[in-house]
C-alpha cells in the first residue's frame, strides 16, 4: 500500500516537502503537480455535467474550487476519488491522475485511492462509534497499526493534528455524535487524516457550522496544508480567500477560470469570474 | 331509530354551519373583523347544534333498553317473580319479540301482557327521546347561533372538540385491550382459584384431557397436577428457537442484499414477491408443513437412521421460520435504509469496501432497529398458531430434540377450546391462563424491544 507511515508519527516536522506552506503569495507555478484533471467530462444519464475540465492540483496547495451551485464543482471534486463510482447512472470521461498514474485505470484499486485521497463531507458525518472507533476506524480496515499501542498512537496523533485531541482526550470512548458540530468536522477530518491520505478532498466542509467552528476548521485546513494536498469545494468566496492558494472557478459545468487566489480576487481574466466573486450573480 | 336520528343529526350539523357561517360573513362584510373566519363560526353552531343531541341520542340507545325492561318487570313482578334469570331473559326476549317482531319461541297470555307494556313503554320512550332531542338541537343551535359576534373565540371551541374527538377514538383502541387484557386477568383468576399458581407455572406435566381421573384425585374435584405449562412452554421456545434460526439470518443477509446490493429492477421484483409471501395464509403454511415439510424430513430422516416423528418440531419450526421471514427483511430493510447515506459516503470516502462497510458502519448503526425487528418477529412466532396446529403434534414433551413431536401453548389454547365445554371448568379457564401467560410473554419481549431500541438509537445528524 502506498502510504507514507511518516505521516502517522506525531513528528509533525517530518513532512515529505519542505516549502514555505505559510505563504499565500508563494509562487505556485513551480510546485509539484499532484493531481490533474485533462478533459473531465461527467455525464448523470444523458445529463452532461461538466465540459471538458482541466484543472492541476498542486502538491501542499490549498486548491478551492468556486462557482455557482449546480455548476460542477462538487462533481469534479467527487471524481477525485471516484466517489461518484457509487452513483449507478454517473460516467466520467477524460484522464485524471495521481502522481500520473491515471486513477480510472482498471488497474487502480479504488479502496486504495481513497486511501490516497481522502474526503470530508458536507455535513459532519461521524459514525455511531466512540470518538476513538471514528478515528481507529479507517487504521484499522487498511490494517495500518501493527498493535493496540500503535493504533492509540495514531489515533492521538490524528485527533491532534485536526485540533480535537484537546478538547475530546477525556472522553475518547464517548459516541462521536455528541460532539458539537464543529468538533463533529474536525472528527471527520482526524478520520481522514488517520489513514495518512496524501491529498484530502473537502466538500463545503464547513457549510453546517457555525462562524466560530468555522474560524478553527479554516485554521486546521491552513496548518494542514503542510502535509496534505487540499482541494475544497466552498461557497464562501471569504473562505476561499483566507485558505486557499489556487482557484478555479466553475461555471455551468465549465472550468471558467483557474490560478493564484490572489489573482482571481483582485485581477480575474474573465467578465463571469468578475461577476460571481463581485456578487452580481450566483 | 338511532341511525335516523343521527342521519338527522348530520342535516341539522350542515344546515347549522350554513347558518352560522353566512351569519359571520355578512358581519365579515360591514367591515368588521372576527376573531375566527366564519367557517369556525359555522362549526361552532354545527358542533353546539348536533353535539349535545348526538351525545344524548347515544346515551338514550345504551341506556332506554335495559331501562324499558327493569319498568316491563316492575309492572309484571306478579307474573314474572317466580321466574329464574335464564327464564325471566327468555320471557323478555319473546315479548319483546311479539311486540317488535322477530322469532317467538312460544307464546302465553302474560307474554302478551308484557309484549303490550314494551309496545306503550317503546312509544312514550320514542316521544321523549324526540322531544329531549329537539331542545337540544333547537337550544343548542339557538344559543350558539345568536352568540356569534365578532368578538366570540369560535376557533378555540372547533380545535378543542376536534383535540376530544381525537381523543375518544385512541381511547376506544386503549379500553378495547384493556378489557380483554382484564377479561384475560379475570378468567385466569378463576382458574388459578382451582389450580395454584405455582403448579401451572413450574408444573412439568400437561394432560388437562384427564382432568377428572387423574391419580389421588376424587371424582368432581380437579387434579392441579395435570395443569404444569412448561412443557408448552418448552414447545413453544424449542419451535420459536428453529424459527428464528431460520429466519433470522435469511431475513437480515435478504435486507442486505436488498438495501445496499440489489439494483432497483431486481429490488422492484424481489420486494413485492417476499410481501406475497407475508400474504399467504398461515393455514396454508400449516398443511404445507403437515403435508410437505414433515413427510420429507422424516423420510431424510429414516435414510439417515434417525427416528423422526410424524409430527416434529422441526417441521413445523422450519416452516414458522420461512413464515417470518418477510418480517425480518421488511423491517430490517425498512431499519438499513434508514441508515443516511452519508455514513456509506463517510466509509467509502476512507476507502472501506462495500462489505467493511455494511458490517462495520451499517449494521451497527441499524443494530437496535434489527433486533427490535428480530423481537417483533419472534412474538409473531410465538403467538402463531396454525402452522403448529397442524404439523408440531399435541404431545406435551419437555425435549430439546427437534426431531420429535412437541406442542406449544397455542396448541393447547385451540386443544382446550375445540368442541363442547362447561364455561367454568379448569380445562376451559386454563385455556384463559394460557392465554394470559402468552400475552404476558410476548408483551415482556416487545417492552425489553422497544427498550433496547431505546438505549441503543443513534441520532444520525
């Protein structure tokens, strides 16, 4: 399995990348590309969803992805792990990789792949477990901890790098679900980062919180960046702004725009863009 | 006559809501502002109206026969004082016939005389019934008719005989099983009076058949030794334990398939068939296990050198089981469903195969429904009758060997009742103490299941 195990000791500073993640202005043209989508089209049924979309993800970005909603940025994010597999009437054309190996290739395992790449959802989803089989739970069915000991140790490492440990270390074998909502996402997010995916798909992660819990998960999603590749789907142009480096904004099933936060924010290319971040529709 | 009255009643309603509601629409439209639209005006004089008369026209029709027969016998008490109960309710019943109509067993002269006072008794009845119906009516409406005003709260009184009706119609269901549950603690009491309680509960030894020759006992006096229900009991567990085998895993892996597998064509085929099999009559079942099921396993059996009953358990546990088994799959399909998709997302998302999934976030998830589906399931077993009827047998063994003859307590219940009884003997109360025992363990599993759903329901957002 392709894991790095690295990622689950709770040294922090033994990131594989060495970069300046802390700046938003870096110059991101030079990274390492760690995903690409080259002429994605989705269809459900005879509905095409999205048109000939190609969109890099670079390796300890934050990559959000804009738009109106229903114009395709919550499918193309679900192809990256190919969660739309689980959707009966959904096809997806066009070539997307991973490390440039193509992950809708038959010979991807796709239990492997979402390994890899990771997901949290919308609304926060925690098992009916204790706090600790959440966490465990992922470790445990890709047989990453060799003893007890090392899966507590993963389970804590987890829980701290998603800003929980503190708050739930008393309480690790109470149900998940009475956590609060913000301390709900930041369970799923130590969930995904249990399996030490390499990138971490978010899909309006902090749609259902409130403004303080959200200030915390955009928190957690900028130290992660360290770490992780990231790519999230936002309704919040604010949000995309604070966490993200890269943009791409998504029209009707149309990549419209894509480049340097900074750059969509204050110098878009193209009159949509300028309309949807001004306000002006959408 | 009640049903003339009431069919007037419903006249008097619509023609009172009529009213009522046109007399607040012309206030409505001199520009005054009513508490309540006028259509609750007009519920409120068609309740006010008809109400109370219905109220009464009901009392009047429980009441007035038993009242007219009391002033009948008052009037007669020289004729009828030498007659026993049976025969005082025998005259009654052929005068009133010959006054009314219907089948006289034989008539005399005082019958005649009676049937006469229940004809004039029957007349002076209907007028007052009229007359006591109009003052409501007419009072009623009159009343509620002339307090309409733009200031009279009508929508509070309208919601509030609603929230009443309401509440008259739960409680029919609630006395309804309150009185058979207490006509139940009534019989079984009669019986335990001639049979203690503690040797039909822990008694090992069923034969009520002899009730009346049984060793040591006199002749008229009832033998208490022959009342133990646990053998019963033990055919009932033993049979209701195949059952369970059987459905239970089919049941639960069908819902599986079907919830998280199946595509919608073959989940559109597959649902109804297993509901046609929850529509088939139990006595069908029954003579299916009689005639199939029991024949088969005892030729199986034979071949393989084991002694098989005609009648086993087995037979009839199996086919119990299949019985069951839509149960089990409806409601835990019903219960795995409900399961929010975001878990299965959640799971896939960390990369968990489909199965991992259904048995480590799934199944947990929908435990307490399963089980309460599994409980429910199983006191359908237990109160099931036919199937047992017909292929688990009468002998009342304490076996733990699914291969020989075993009978439950609703065997015995059928048994005990079946033919010509004495209302009052222990064989036919014990049929009531049976019946309480059953209600009382089927109502224990269905408490500890809704008891277990309770503890263990997860809120899922």
């Amino acid at each position: 399995m392709a894991i790095d195990m690295a990622n689950t000791t709770s040294e922090t500073n033994a990131a594989p990348v060495a970069q300046d993640a802390h700046s938003a202005s870096v110059s991101t043209a030079t990274s390492k590309i760690k995903m690409r989508g080259q002429d994605v089209c989705v269809y459900y049924g005879d509905k095409q969803a999205l048109f000939d979309v190609n969109l890099d993800i670079r390796q300890n970005h934050v990559t959000s992805l804009i738009g109106p909603s229903g114009c395709g940025k919550s499918t193309f994010l679900r192809t990256l792990n190919r969660m739309n597999d689980t959707i009966d009437i959904c096809r997806v054309e066009g070539d997307i990789t991973l490390d440039q190996e193509n992950i809708y290739d038959p010979s991807i395992d796709v239990v492997e792949l979402r390994a890899r790449v990771g997901m949290v959802f919308q609304k926060p989803n925690p098992f009916p477990k204790s706090i600790f089989e959440n966490v465990a739970y992922g470790p445990r069915i890709h047989g990453l901890a060799k003893t007890k000991t090392d899966l507590e140790e993963i389970v804590a490492t987890s829980l701290q790098r998603a800003g929980l440990f503190n708050e739930v270390k008393d309480r690790l074998d109470e149900p998940g679900t009475g956590l609060s909502g913000g301390q709900q996402q930041r369970l799923c997010i130590a969930r995904a980062i249990a399996v030490s995916p390499e990138v971490i798909l978010m899909d309006e992660p902090c749609s259902a919180l409130d403004p303080i819990a959200t200030a915390k998960v955009e928190e957690l999603i900028d130290e992660l960046r360290e770490n992780y590749t990231i790519v999230i789907v936002t309704h919040s142009m604010q949000q995309a702004a604070r966490v993200s480096q890269r943009t791409a904004f998504f029209h009707m099933g149309n990549l419209v725009e894509e480049g340097n936060t900074d750059d969509i924010f204050t110098n878009p290319n193209d009159q949509r863009t300028q309309d949807y971040i001004t306000g002006r529709f959408g | 006559m009640f049903w003339t009255f009431a069919a007037f009643l419903l006249v008097v309603a619509s023609v009172a809501y009529y009213l009522g509601s046109n007399k607040a629409s012309q206030i409505a439209k001199q520009d005054i502002s009513l508490h309540s639209r006028p259509g609750f005006h007009g519920a409120y004089v068609a309740i006010l109206a008809a109400g109370p008369a219905l109220l009464f026209i009901t009392a009047w029709a429980m009441f007035w026969p038993s009242l007219m027969q009391s002033m009948v016998i008052a009037k007669m008490s020289d004729q009828v004082a030498a007659l026993s109960k049976p025969e005082l309710q025998a005259f009654l019943r052929d005068a009133q016939a010959i006054a009314f109509g219907g089948i006289v067993g034989f008539t005399d002269a005082a019958k005649e005389q009676a049937a006469q006072h229940f004809a004039s008794y029957n007349q002076l009845g209907l007028t007052v019934e009229i007359a006591i119906l109009a003052l409501f009516v007419i009072g009623g409406g009159y009343w509620s008719f002339q307090r309409i005003s733009p200031q009279l709260r009508s929508r509070h009184t309208v919601e509030r005989t609603v929230m009443w009706v309401l509440i008259v119609c739960s409680a029919v269901a609630i006395l309804t099983t309150v009185g058979i549950v207490l006509s139940l603690i009534f019989e079984s009491f009669m019986f335990f009076r001639k049979v203690p309680v503690l040797d039909f509960v822990f008694g090992t030894h069923w034969s009520p058949q002899s009730a009346f020759e049984g060793a040591g006992a006199e002749h008229t006096e009832t033998n208490t030794k022959i009342f133990g229900a646990i053998p019963l009991l033990a055919g009932t567990m033993l049979i209701t334990l195949i059952a369970i085998l059987v459905a239970a895993p089919i049941g639960l892996l069908s819902a599986i398939y079907l919830s998280d597998y199946a595509t919608s064509t073959v989940r559109a085929i597959v649902k109804p068939v297993l509901e046609i099999l929850a529509g088939i009559p139990t006595v069908v079942y029954g003579f299916f296990a009689a005639l199939v099921v029991a024949p088969f396993i005892r030729g199986w059996g034979e071949q393989i050198g084991l002694s098989v009953s005609s009648e086993s358990a087995l037979a009839a546990g199996l086919v119990m089981g299949i019985m069951i088994i839509p149960f089990v799959s409806s409601l835990s399909d019903d219960v795995i469903n409900a399961v929010p998709q975001s878990l299965r997302d959640g799971s896939a998302g960390l990369g968990a195969t489909k199965s991992e999934t259904i048995m480590k976030v799934v199944l947990p998830a929908a435990l307490p429904g399963i089980v309460s589906a599994l409980i429910l399931a199983i006191s359908r077993a237990i109160g099931e009758t036919m199937i047992v009827v017909m292929a688990a047998g009468l002998a009342a063994n304490i076996t733990a060997n699914p291969l020989e003859a075993v009978t439950t307590v609703t065997v015995q219940i059928v048994t005990l009742l079946v033919g010509d009884q004495e209302f009052d003997s222990a064989k036919t109360l014990a049929a009531f103490a049976l019946g309480l025992l059953l209600f009382c363990i089927t109502l224990a599993l269905n408490i500890f299941a809704l008891r277990v759903v309770k503890k263990y329901r997860e809120q899922y957002d």
